[in-house]
C-alpha cells in the first residue's frame, strides 16, 4: 500500500478543507462560509455552522489560517475574517490532491475533492486523477479475482461483490471520460481556484 491509500482523520476533515478551499479566494469571515455553503448546496459538509466555526479554530493553532482584521456592517456584530496563509494553500493542494487520488466508500470525499479540484493546477489534477484510476483498476482486479476463486458459492451470497465491482467499473470509466476532457482542453481549467468572492452579507 501507498501513503494515497491510507487517508488520516485529518485528510477525512471536510469542514477543514471546505475553510480552506473558500479562504484561497480571499478574506472571509465564517458566517459568510456558512452562508456560502448552504447557498451553493455543499451537502457533504455536515454540522453546519457551528463544523466550520471549529474547524477554523483548529487551522488556525495549525497555522494554515490567521486573522485578517474584523468587519462590521450596519445593524450586525462585528466578526473576525481569516486568510489562508502559504502553509494553508499547500495543504489545500495536498489535501484535494490525496482525496482525488484516493478511491474511498464514503463517496462524501470524493464530491468534496471534485468540489474544490481548481484548487490545483489542471496537471497536478490530471496526476491525482490518473493515480485513482490505477488504484480502482487494482481493485477490480482484486475483485473479479475473488469472485472466480468463489466456484460454487451461492450467487445470493456474492451479489454484493458483483454490486462493488460494477460500481467500481462505472466510477473507472467516469473519472477515464473526465481525463479525456481534461487533456483535450475540452473542460476549461481557472488559473486559479474558480470560486465566488466573499458575499456582501
């Protein structure tokens, strides 16, 4: 196993990398992340707001975030905004770039790492892509070779199985037809992280 197949809790932290990717667009407060997210549907983050809030909190004794002055608009309280520092940008970057690699269940991670994938440049996402194929290509292979070695077993009790592997399939030729796109230009690519600025709230 590679160090792409084994994700810490850290890489799992959804909140965290939402916090960072919203931040590589500039200043923001955390209301207007939380705002940002439930407005643009970012369903795989949970526990709003108050996920957001905490994981502010950690980047921030990380050093991946720090504050950028506080703000006050009529009839509001006043609220601290943070910025992403240069150790921030590069764990946003190793953070996408792991979960876009690395096939995983939870399917949470994968929209997460697709959601934010303009964080990168448009190779190192063709990198990070093409490393999860190659891993889901060995799953497969581990799969279908269980299956064979499973001679005289009861369908019912392989259906399972079955299901993952023409999943896994599918998920193949999907993230295939994206690199496709993406080598031909035919996806255009930012030259940097295509998210909206900061709401005016």
């Amino acid at each position: 196993m590679t160090a792409r197949d084994q994700l810490q809790r850290a890489d799992r932290d959804l909140p965290a990398l939402a916090v960072l990717a919203l931040l590589s667009q500039g200043p923001r407060h955390t209301y207007d992340m939380h705002r940002f997210m439930v407005d643009t549907r970012k369903d795989f983050v949970g526990g709003l707001p108050r996920s957001l809030y905490h994981a502010v909190g950690k980047l921030e004794k990380a050093g991946l975030v720090a504050e950028a002055g506080t703000e006050q608009s009529a009839g509001r309280p006043e609220r601290v905004r943070y910025a992403i520092t240069d150790a921030g940008r590069a764990e946003l970057r190793r953070r996408v770039s792991l979960l876009l690699a690395t096939p995983e269940p939870d399917a949470t991670l994968a929209y997460a790492a697709l959601s934010f994938m303009g964080a990168l440049g448009r190779d190192e996402a063709v990198a990070a892509l093409r490393a999860r194929v190659a891993a889901i290509e060995l799953k497969l292979a581990r799969i279908a070779g269980d299956l064979a070695e499973a001679e005289g077993v009861p369908r019912i009790l392989l259906v399972e199985a079955e299901f993952e592997l023409a999943r896994l399939a599918a998920e193949r030729d999907w993230v295939n037809s994206l690199l496709g796109e993406l080598e031909s230009g035919g996806l255009a690519w930012p030259g940097h992280a295509d998210l909206p600025p900061p709401l005016d709230r």
